[in-house]
C-alpha cells in the first residue's frame, strides 16, 4: 500500500476545479485504462483490469479518499472518452507527446516511461532500424509513435484497431513486424505462443507516460493535486517497486526520477517545488514544452486560424495528416469503384446462372449467394482475412490483400440484391413474353424494372466501405480516427469526415444515375 510522504506542496492549491469537486461529491474516480497492454493493465481469469497502472490509480484513489471505478479503454478512443466526460482522467500507457498537449492536459511529472520498438518473426530480425526502410509493418491505430516513426524511417504501416488484430496479421505473415511499446512487446515475448519472435533493434521514442485530464483542468486543484501525488510516489520509491513488481524492464528512468524528486537542498527541503504559479521547477520539468517554432505555409495559416477562431484544420496545413486524408479518401473511392464492379458482375452471372441452368445448380447458386447476402461483411472480412489468410500464408506462402479481400466480401454481399433485382425484373418480363430468358445480351430488357433496387443496393454499399478499416484498410473512416487519435479534435474532424462522405455518396449517386440513363438509352423501345 502506498504512503505519501509529507513533501508534496499541498500549499500550492490551484484554480478551482469541476471535475475534482465531482469527484468528491460523488466519492468516485473514473478512470480510463486498458486492458491489452500486459504488464501495465490487461483482464486476468477473472475478467479483472490489473497491471501496474491499475495499482497506480487505486494508489490516486486512496490518498483522494474515493472509490476506483476502471473504465475500459482503447488506444483509438481514450482521448475521445477524456472529452466526451466518460472518464476523469487518463492512466492508459499515454507517451506525454507535443501533439496530446495539444488537445489535453498532462499531469508533470510522468509516472513511467515508455519506449517503442518492432517485433519480428523468426528468422526475420534485423538490428538496425536503417534496414527496414519501406517494409510493411503492423501497429495500432492511435499510437503517439505511429507518425514520426513511419516518416523518419519511411515504413508502411497496417495500423489495427486493437492489439490483438496486429498480433494475428503478425502470426498470419501479413507485416513484416509490429511496431508497438516496448514493454508490451518483451511481455509478449515471454509467453509460450511466441517463441522464438525477436525484437533486436535499439529502443526508439523514449518518452514520459503521463496522467492526462481535461485540457481545461491546467492549472486547477485537481492538476496540481494529482501532480503532488506523482511526485510523492516518485520520492517514496513507490513507482519504482511497483514497477519491479509487474516485472516491468526499465531502462533506469524510474531511478533516475527517484533521485530527481528526492534531492534537497543545502537548507533540507526539495529542490522540486512548485513556483507561485503552480509550475514545478524548470530543472524539474521537461524543456522540450517550454516554447514552439516559428512555421510557413500551409501550416501557419491553418495555426493562425486556430489561435483567432479556434478551428483546427490540422488535416489540410499539416503534411503528413494530409497525406493521410488524401489517401483515405482514394482508398475509398477506389473501394467503392471496385467493390461495385465486381457486385454487377457477380449479381449478374449468378441471375444468369439461375435463369438458364439445370435444377442443382439453381439451387446451389442460390444457397452461396444467400450466404453473402444475409452475412455481415465484416464477419467474411475476418474469416477471410484472418482465417483463409493464415492458412494460405502457413501452408503456401502466400500473401492474401487485405485490399482484395475487401473488395471481395463487400462486392459479394452486395452481389446477391443485385441478383435478387435481375430475377424479379426478368419474372416480370416473363408475363408479357413467356419465353423471355435472361442472359448477358438480353439484360437490356430487364433494365428498367431492376434499376430501382439494384441502384439502391449500390448507393447504400458505398456507406459500408468504413469497415474495412478493420483489416487495415486506410480508408477515409480510418485515416479520421488517426487524426481523432493522435490529434482530438473530434467534432471538427467528424464534421468533415460526415460532409466528405456526403460528398462521395452523391457523387456516386450521380455516377450511378448517369450509368442508368446510358444504359436505359440502349433499351428498345
């Protein structure tokens, strides 16, 4: 059990702070952490949150005097939950980054540091990160380290929604490696199932993972008060324990924390106080958050407009947030092109297929297309991607693109409406002309009773395009919860990920409707 020592400055209160009084009015912390980051928090059998970061804020809870309440977090979404006012405050392996203090505040000093690295299969290490320029590598959507790591060293990230995704593309041969934490990964590494994958290259990104709050509670009680608590467990030798406890490697930072806060000085106070201002000591805090660069461009314009209106547009000044954008909204666009092709094609054979073959095959095209008309995609995207994928990666070598595989299961369940559209419209035929058959070069004729559905089939396909971001597709969904993620931002960047979809969805409306008319302009009359 934790217990303070009397150096922390409880002198030094602060501005008045909302969320510390909700707290106490309601004698309940909530506070966001993970739960696929073993040592620092993941479920045990019993379906519990434990790990260091847990006995951290217990320890927070406690000297506050109020009841723990964990609430489960993502890399993707912690940031979002901290604005929404889902949870109080952030003990979920955040690196304290330029770019999050932006959007939240950080509670000085950090509690433990973080690092990142890459796990490689066996037989695929290399020990110098100038070696793996260009490769294709697997990470978690969110990560602080996705960006500078991808632009410093050029790398092609498959970024995952969850752990657990990029491990499975991992073991499936679908990266080269996964770029992750440090920590995680050396726990991964002693686990049985992952035997003999190696993680050789020199630790990369070292940084502080901090506390974050709501980034008006700078400066307020709640901030400074949280701060002196850190500081404390700093001082006593807490962090430092616990962090032996959990079997956390370190690479002395902690220790080197523990002498920083405990240092005296000649008259046998602590050199690490806070000012009038609240602010610890500048030789107690990072430099790096001391001042910003001057910019040009694009980037200051859109900085300029955030200071006067407080509109971020980070996705159009920033370079690489743009490129981001950009390829998001190709990457659908391109989905969505293909996607459509191959549910014409499919929808059309199989009517066909129907139409004209013996009473077996009628029955056995009929099955498999509704199969993929009554399953979800996303579940044929898993099985394919993850099941098929892994056996054909184990079994021949081979490699199957998450692009195709995308492309295959939306365009497939789409297929069997457009199928559905061909059989009604040609039935419909039939009443006037009893010897009507469908076929490839009679379709003309059944065109404009099949137009309706099969249009709406192929308009609403357009908004399913989103998940694929769950197979590390960089569609447009996914490139705006990078943004969201690593940038906050959430309404701004939702409004225009909405009005960018509404966009799209007309333009393709109107593609399709300009199709139709070309198409009924073939009809006879």
């Amino acid at each position: 059990m934790l217990l303070l020592g009397p150096g922390h400055a409880m002198a030094q209160q602060g501005k008045p702070s909302p969320t510390l009084d909700n707290i106490r009015k309601h004698g309940v912390i909530r506070v966001g952490v993970k739960t696929d980051f073993r040592p620092f928090n993941s479920l045990n059998a019993n379906n519990e949150v434990v790990g260091f970061e847990s006995d951290v804020a217990a320890a927070i809870a406690q000297k506050l005097g109020v009841t723990l309440a964990k609430v489960p977090i993502t890399t993707e979404n912690r940031f979002q939950k901290l604005a929404l006012d889902q949870v109080d405050l952030l003990i979920a392996t955040v690196g304290d980054t330029a770019e999050r203090r932006k959007i939240a505040t950080a509670v000085e000093p950090g509690y433990n540091e973080t690092s990142v690295n890459i796990l490689f299969p066996p037989g695929k290490a290399v020990n110098d990160w100038g070696k793996i320029r260009q490769a294709t590598i697997c990470a978690v959507q969110g990560s602080y380290f996705n960006k500078p790591m991808s632009e410093r060293y050029l790398l092609s990230l498959q970024t995952y929604k969850t752990v657990r995704d990029a491990q499975m593309a991992l073991r499936d041969g679908q990266c080269s490696g996964f770029l992750y934490a440090t920590a995680a990964l050396e726990n991964t590494r002693q686990q049985p199932q992952w035997a003999g994958y190696q993680m050789p290259l020199p630790n990369a990104l070292t940084t502080s993972m901090a506390i974050f709050i709501d980034k008006q509670e700078q400066g307020t009680e709640f901030d400074i008060t949280l701060g002196n608590i850190v500081a404390d467990m700093h001082r006593s030798g807490w962090l430092l324990e616990t962090n032996n406890k959990w079997g956390i490697s370190t690479t002395g930072w902690l220790t080197a924390q523990k002498a920083l806060w405990s240092a005296k000085d000649e008259g046998g106070g602590y050199r690490c106080v806070r000012s009038k201002s609240g602010m610890w000591s500048a030789d107690c805090r990072s430099a790096e958050y001391v001042s910003s660069t001057e910019v040009t461009g694009l980037q200051a314009a859109g900085l300029r407009l955030k200071e006067m209106s407080g509109i971020d547009l980070n996705f159009v000044y920033d370079p690489y947030d743009r490129t981001q954008f950009l390829r998001g909204i190709l990457y659908t666009m391109l989905l969505i092109a293909c996607s459509m092709v191959v549910s014409l094609k499919l929808g059309l054979w199989s009517a066909v297929g129907i139409e004209n073959g013996p009473p077996y095959w009628q029955r056995t095209v009929r099955t498999l297309m509704a199969y993929g008309r009554l399953t979800p995609p996303l579940m044929m995207m898993y099985l394919l991607y993850f099941g098929v994928g892994s056996w054909t990666m184990s079994e021949f070598g081979i490699k199957i693109p998450a692009f195709l595989v995308a492309v295959l299961c939306s365009g497939y369940n789409t297929a069997g409406l457009i199928m559905v559209s061909l059989l009604d419209a040609a039935a419909h035929v039939r009443t006037m002309d009893p010897a009507f058959k469908l076929h490839v070069k009679t379709v003309s004729r059944v065109a404009p009773y099949a137009n309706w559905p099969a249009k709406q089939a192929l308009i609403n396909m357009t908004k399913q395009t989103m998940i694929a971001s769950a197979i590390a597709i960089p569609e447009l969904l996914s490139a705006s919860s990078l943004l969201i993620a690593e940038k906050g931002n959430i309404f701004l960047t939702m409004t225009v990920l909405l009005i960018t979809f509404y966009f799209m969805t007309t333009l393709w409306t109107w593609i399709v409707n300009h199709v139709e008319t070309l198409l009924l302009k073939r009809v006879p009359a």
